[in-house]
C-alpha cells in the first residue's frame, strides 16, 4: 500500500508485483487529473500541480487500486479509462495516442493531434487555437465540448476538411479526411447533434476568398463556391455543384465530366440574360453587370442544370436557348440571326428581323410594335407570351394575306407581316404559347 498527501512532492511508483493500493490521504477524486506517457500513469493534484507517476502502469499494472479521501475508489479499468486522456499544454503541442482508445486534448495553441491505432476521440472547444488531426486508423470521434453545428462551417483544401468556428475563426483540419477513408468518423457537437462521414463530406464545400482565385475539386462530388472576386473555378471529375451569389464578382466555370449543376443563390430567372462567346455561354446578371462564364458549354457541357432562387431550372438545352438570344431594343432595330439556331426579340419599336438559316424563334411579347420577318421558313417558330396571343385559335382570327405576305394583326399598334408567306401555309407547329 503506497500513501500520499498533498505536499509530497513528485513522486514515482514502480512496482511490477502484487495487487498494489495508492492512498491519497486528503485528496478527493475531483481533485485529480491523469494522463498517459508512454507506459505510464500520471497523476496530478490539481491545486498543488505535484504528480504521482505509476510507472509501467499500462504494462505491468503498477497499481491495482485508488483510494480518495472521499472513499471514493477508481480500479485498474478506471485507471486504464481515465489515464486515456493526452493533454496538451497552452503552448503548440503535438500530441500521440497509442495501440488503444485514446482521448486527445490539445488544449490552446495550435496543436498537431495524432491518435495512432484504437478508436480515438478529440476534443476540442472554443479557444483552443488551430489544431490539426491525423488518424489514418479505426473509428474517431471528434467531440465539440462547447460548439453547436450552427456555429460552424466546413470547407475542402485538397484532401483535408477544415471546420471553421465562425465565430472565432479558429479551425480544425482533419487531415486527409477524404483520401484515407476519413480520419474522423463522426463529429459530435454541444446540441447533440451528429455529423457522419457522408455529412462531412456534404457539407465541405470548397470555398475561395475575397480575392481573386482559382479552385479546383477532387475526384469525388465537390460543391464549389468562390465567393466575392473574379475566381476560377474546376469542379474535376465527379458531379459538382457551383454556388453564385450577387457581388461574386466574374467567375469562369471550367468543368469538362459529371453532370453538373450551377446554384443561383439569391438571382431569379429574370434577373439575367445569356450570350454565346464561341463555344463559351456567358450568364449576365442585369443588375450588376457581372458574368459567368461556362467555358466550353457548347461543347462538352460544363454545367448540366442551372437552378434558380425562384426554383427555375434550366436544362442543358434551355441554356442553348436562351443563349442563342438576340435581342433588340426600344427603338426600331433590324436585327438577323446566324446560319445557327437564333432566338430573335425585337422588343418595342416597329422591327426588321431575319433568321438568316437555322431553326429560329421570333419572340414577341407584350407592346413589340409593327415588326416585319423577312425570311420565315419552315422550323421557325414564333413564340407569343406576356398579353398577346394565347392559342393558335386567336391567331388564325387575325391572320390575313396581304398580296404575297401574311400579316398578322394583335391591335392597331401591334402586328407582324411575313415576306413572302401566304396564310394557307402556316400551321399550329409554326407557333408556341407561353
């Protein structure tokens, strides 16, 4: 039976034999903290910050037995449970787990944690600086002693997750989360709410800065979001999700396998209009002027489906659609298409257009004025919407030759006459209601 009390120094136990007993005469169990170094316990009384060190304790059971003033009494297994705990000090520490389970506390400072084999659980809370995990092996828990899952946000840095305390801005990298099977399985926070390694990798979205930057993804489903500044942005193999919100500023989406979606966060689908720069479709945000450019869209499909703040969403074709737009203005414009398929939109004022080949759409919505198609041919379409015409019934009734045109008339001030084309040769398909 060894005995201790406070003021006895630092003392060392070592005793391979026997089923031992440590008394500690006037000290409590709430008093205490222990540790493992190695092979070896180590006791600290707490107020007095002496140590009692059961050396070889986890290789020959040094101590069998712990007495507390209070009679309270800890077993080996209580030993083995508590002394599972490596803390680190207020400085930068790296700290190592064993063959078993650890428990692994960085404490402040930015702490480098490494709890080797067995099933290790960090923990971690606010104030505790920027720590690092790696764990390549078992089944990890990182616990959040003081941090809800409202508090933070997750992000991807190559292969590494990194959680950010929002409102602290301190991080922990779990590293290679996403290379070696996830050196953190499951993440516990304060309100008890329960992150999977799915959830991990759902919610790491790669996120750039306020500056200019160029982001790329993983093999596996990345979502990407540049944030303000003019970024560029490869989502990589996999089927990716990129986030735009207004003042994102001139983002390029550069992304040539998956089926890719593009997240308008807070824009409708009214709020922009699309053009075609070669083989690139450029999204226009009419309210601030800024773009986004879908490299090679036309020809290997950067983004599949763009979805909209008001649950619009837009296919691969309708992209072609609406970029193939020309529009015109106010004023009487004369307006032609490409040898391609166009989409022609005098707007107001009394317009001249031309769809030059292809299969073309003239657009007419509401006060589009006395407009003129010099070329329509079979496969063009005219496409009413926004108060004209609303079923081929009404324009059958205000269609009438005129010599060797057709005019169509909505009122006195709006109307539209085809060269060249009698009404017997129009049918229902020549035209589309929206």
């Amino acid at each position: 039976t060894y005995h201790y009390q406070k003021g006895d120094g630092n003392d060392v136990i070592n005793d391979s034999s026997g089923n031992d007993v440590l008394m500690l005469k006037d000290i409590n169990a709430s008093e205490v903290s222990i540790s493992k170094e190695n092979n070896d316990a180590v006791i600290t009384v707490n107020p007095t910050g002496e140590t009692i060190r059961l050396s070889n304790q986890f290789l020959f059971s040094v101590i069998n037995t712990i007495i507390f003033a209070n009679e309270e009494q800890w077993s080996e297994e209580n030993i083995t449970e508590y002394a599972s705990w490596i803390r680190g000090t207020e400085a930068n520490d790296t700290l190592s787990g064993s063959t078993g389970d650890d428990h692994l506390e960085g404490g402040k400072g930015d702490d480098i944690l490494d709890g080797s084999f067995g099933d290790d659980t960090y923990h971690y809370q606010k104030g505790d600086g920027n720590d690092v995990i790696d764990d390549f092996s078992g089944n990890n828990s990182l616990i959040l002693e003081d941090v809800n899952a409202s508090e933070v946000s997750v992000s991807k840095n190559g292969y590494d997750a990194v959680i950010t305390i929002d409102s602290t801005g301190e991080t922990i990298t779990l590293g290679d989360q996403f290379l070696l099977g996830g050196a953190i399985s499951s993440v516990i926070f304060a309100d008890e709410i329960q992150w999977s390694e799915d959830n991990i990798t759902e919610y790491a979205w790669i996120r750039g800065t306020d500056s200019d930057d160029t982001l790329s993804g993983s093999i596996s489903d990345d979502h990407l979001e540049g944030g303000k500044g003019d970024d560029t942005l490869r989502g990589s193999s996999g089927n990716d999700t990129y986030h735009y919100h207004k003042g994102d500023g001139n983002d390029v989406i550069n992304d040539s396998s998956g089926s890719n979606i593009l997240i308008l966060e807070d824009i409708n689908v009214d709020e922009v209009s699309v053009s075609k720069d070669g083989y690139d479709a450029v999204i226009t945000i009419d309210s601030t002027g800024e773009t986004i450019t879908l490299d090679y869209q036309f020809l290997f499909g950067a983004v599949s489906s763009i979805t909209f703040a008001d649950g619009v969403q837009w296919t691969k074709e309708n992209i072609v659609e609406h970029a193939s737009l020309i529009k015109g203005t106010d004023s009487a414009d004369v307006l032609a298409g490409t040898s391609s398929v166009d989409r022609i939109e005098g707007g107001e004022g009394n317009d001249s257009l031309s769809g030059l080949g292809g299969n073309d759409v003239f657009v007419f919505k509401e006060n589009f004025g006395q407009d003129t198609i010099s070329d329509f041919q079979q496969g063009d379409i005219i496409e009413f919407t926004d108060n004209t015409f609303d079923s081929y019934a009404e324009v059958l009734a205000a269609i009438a030759d005129d010599g060797s045109n057709t005019t169509i008339t909505l009122d006195a001030e709006n109307s539209i006459v085809l060269d060249n084309v009698l009404a017997a040769e129009l049918q229902s398909d020549d035209f589309r209601f929206v």
